[in-house]
C-alpha cells in the first residue's frame, strides 16, 4: 500500500544515482552524501541522470520500503531545492512544471 503523505520529510539526492542501486546502495548514499538516518521514517528521493526514472527510500514500520517509477516518455522536472513538500513530489511525479507561482504563508505548529 501507497502510504507516503504530507506528514513526511522528503529530501532529494542533489546527484545522479546508479538506479541499480538498491536498499543497501541507497541507504549507504543516504548516510555518506545527505548526512541523514535512513530508518528516520524520512523519505529520500532519487533521480537517473537522465530524470527518467526515480527511486523514493522509506523506512516503515519493520522494513524499508523502496517505490520506483519508470517513465516511458519525457523525464521529471528537477525540482531547485534539496528539501521537498509533498506538494513539491507530487507534482514532480505528475509531470507538472510551475512556471511561476506565490506560496502565502501559513501558520504551522
């Protein structure tokens, strides 16, 4: 099942990534180049250098959980910052580029 939400942190790997890479290989880049906990719940999201495929890591309740989607035409905007907002994902994996757009602020607790 699907599980990820706006509750969740997403961090995007400012590099290229080997999309051979599984679990391990995503986890030792999670610890060495973003200097985060890959069983933080935090979900990480990786991009081939062609932006045609992307890799989201997700430590779950007793497992990691990797989520992997192959695009057959185009490739996925890069987003400019390394934290992401789930609205940032979303739209990121739908394909749909903001040309120009003004966030109001917003109380968060």
């Amino acid at each position: 099942m699907f599980s990820l939400n706006s509750s969740h942190r997403y961090f995007l790997y400012q590099g290229y990534c080997d999309m051979r890479k599984s679990f391990d290989g995503l986890c030792g880049l999670v610890v060495s180049e973003l200097n985060r906990n890959a069983t933080s719940g935090d979900v990480f999201v990786f991009l081939n250098r062609q932006r045609t495929h992307i890799k989201l890591l997700h430590w779950e309740h007793g497992g990691f959980v990797l989520y992997y989607k192959r695009l057959e035409q185009g490739s996925f905007p890069l987003p400019k910052r390394q934290v992401l907002s789930w609205a940032d994902l979303v739209l990121m994996i739908e394909g749909i580029q903001v040309q120009k757009s003004r966030q109001l602020r917003r109380y968060q607790i």
